[in-house]
C-alpha cells in the first residue's frame, strides 16, 4: 500500500505540472484539488463505517463523526490551512520553477525538520545518527543546487519548496495531535474542507478559467481521486500494518519515481552531482525518521517513530 501510494504521488508530480503549464496557476490548482478531494471524502465519509465493529452505523451516526468542537476548530484550521493549502501551492509553485525531482527533494527535508524540532522544540532524546543524517541532507541540497557553480536553480522555485517543507513539518505536529482525537478519514476531510475553502477566497470559483479544464479534464481527475484521495487512504490504511517510520522511509521511494516519470515525460534530467545529492538527501532523511527515541509524550507532541502503530491506527499521512 504504501509503495502504490508512492506511485501515485510520484505521478501527481509530473500531472500537475501539466496542468500548470496548460494555463492554470498554483493558487488555482491547490484550490481544485483541495475542493475536489473535500467532495469525494465527504461522500466516503456519509457512506464507510468507522470501523469494522460499526457496520451497523444509520446515517445520523455517519454524518456526526464530522462534527467538531469549539477547541478543535483551531487545530483542524491550522492542520488544513498548513498541509493541504500552504504546502501544495508551494509544492505548485516549485514545480513550475524547478524539476519535480529537484522540488520534492527540498520538500523531503520536512522529517529532518521534525527531528531537530524534537530535539530542541520539545527537548526529546535522540539517537547520534540524528546529526549525521542532517549533515548527509545539507551536504545532498548543496550538490543537488551545484552550489559550486553560478546560482543555476530558480530562487523563487526553492525558496518555495524549503517553504513548504518547513509547513510541511507544521503538519506533521498538528497531525499527530489530531489524530488522538478523530479518525483519520474525519480529520483529512476537515483539512481538505479548510484548504477548499481557504481557496474559495483568495480565488473565488465564479472566476475561475474552466475553458482550461475542456484540454486537461482527465490530469485533473487523476489529481484528484488517485493521486489525492486514493494515496492519502493507501497510506493511512498502510499504518494499520506498519509503524509510522517504516511508512516514512519506504515512501522515500516518492522522489526516486518522480524523477524517473518527469525524466520519461517532461525530459527533465538531472545530472551526476544532483542524483548523487538527492540519495545523500533521502539517505539522511531516512536516519534522521529512526533517530528519534520514545517517550511518554510522543504520541500528544509530534510523529511518532515507535515500533508499534497508532492505536486503531491512526496517524499521519504526507501530502504532496
């Protein structure tokens, strides 16, 4: 499941860019897909059980497990506001600058973040190789930029996919505290609900260039149900099977693919120095996500890396 997913993340890389190029902009990209995957959860959300002792559930009992409080409306804004408005339309906006490959290895430094944020937000012990995974992943950006050459990558393009691994790591902590208290289907309908809505007002629909749709409709259900609502399941049902830092690790396999099908179809290629960055990138993030050792407020502060799942399940999930 999780190796699928990767897939179609992998893919939704290089259809987005499509669609980007076809004429549609990053705001307005996040914005359709946000509202798309908002509508196709909440059908799911009306129609699946909670689990597999409620099959029994009448409607009214489905459509409450969407209700929120008054104290949980301020994590489920900020959860949908950060990872599914924010990262994307960096995400969007990196890919329009940079190669996808490039832009998802930017954005892949969002679990070295959390582990320095554990370390030093939340005072948590880590293991050594922590420091030499953040050592491996420095040196990785500086080769895959070819920081020894005149400045060759777009400014704006990697500015924008440090930013979104910087909201991305935001997510991260806000998703290990939503899911202590709702289901994982609940809560990534909110974020997508948020984000959808967030889109609505910086770009109201009536505006919206639909003549582009007549040319790209098929990338744009692709965006939607494979490579947003179907990954985000694959990988939250994944959790039922895995702990979350193998999930983390084996989905190292997103940029490695993305590259592959933006290399196939958008003949974007990537010299020695920037592969040799982009393993040294993956190759740190993955000992930085087992770096970290397990304490009592793991599960309340931020993505565990325990050796069991989440009870029921119930964790993170990592957009792109």
């Amino acid at each position: 499941m999780v190796l699928v997913s990767g897939v179609l993340f992998a893919v939704n890389g290089t259809v987005s860019k499509l669609i980007l190029r076809a004429g549609l902009d990053a705001p307005r990209l996040t914005e359709l897909r946000a509202t798309g995957a908002a509508l196709g959860l909440l059908v799911l959300c009306l129609t699946l059980p909670r689990g597999p002792r409620a099959q029994g559930q009448r409607a009214r009992d489905r459509i409450g497990r969407l209700a929120a409080t008054g104290t949980e409306l301020p994590l489920l804004v900020g959860y949908g506001l950060a990872g599914f408005f924010l990262v994307p339309m960096l995400y969007f906006i990196a890919i329009s600058r940079l190669p996808v490959g490039i832009a998802l290895l930017f954005e892949y430094t969002a679990p070295l973040l959390v582990a320095v944020w554990a370390r030093f937000g939340q005072h948590q012990a880590v293991r050594p190789r922590l420091w030499l995974g953040l050592a491996l992943s420095l040196g990785g950006l500086a080769a895959v930029a070819e920081i020894w050459h005149d400045v060759r990558l777009d400014g704006v393009g990697v500015a924008a996919g440090l930013g979104a691994a910087v909201l991305l790591a935001f997510y991260y902590v806000l998703g290990a505290r939503g899911v202590a208290g709702r289901d994982t289907l609940s809560l990534t309908w909110w974020a997508f609900a948020v984000a959808a809505l967030a889109g609505a007002l910086v770009r109201p629909w009536w505006t919206f260039p639909y003549r582009i749709l007549a040319g790209t409709w098929p990338l744009v259900l692709y965006l939607v149900f494979a490579g947003s609502v179907a990954s985000y399941l694959l990988v939250a049902a994944a959790l039922r099977h895995l702990p979350p830092a193998s999930v983390g690790i084996i989905g190292m396999v997103e940029p490695v693919i993305a590259s592959a099908v933006a290399w196939l179809v958008l003949d974007e290629r990537l010299d020695g120095a920037q592969l040799t960055g982009g393993a040294l990138i993956l190759i740190g993030v993955g000992l930085a996500e087992t770096a970290r050792t397990v304490g009592p407020s793991t599960a309340e502060t931020g993505p565990t890396t325990a050796d069991e799942p989440h009870p029921e399940g119930r964790t993170r999930c990592i957009p792109t």
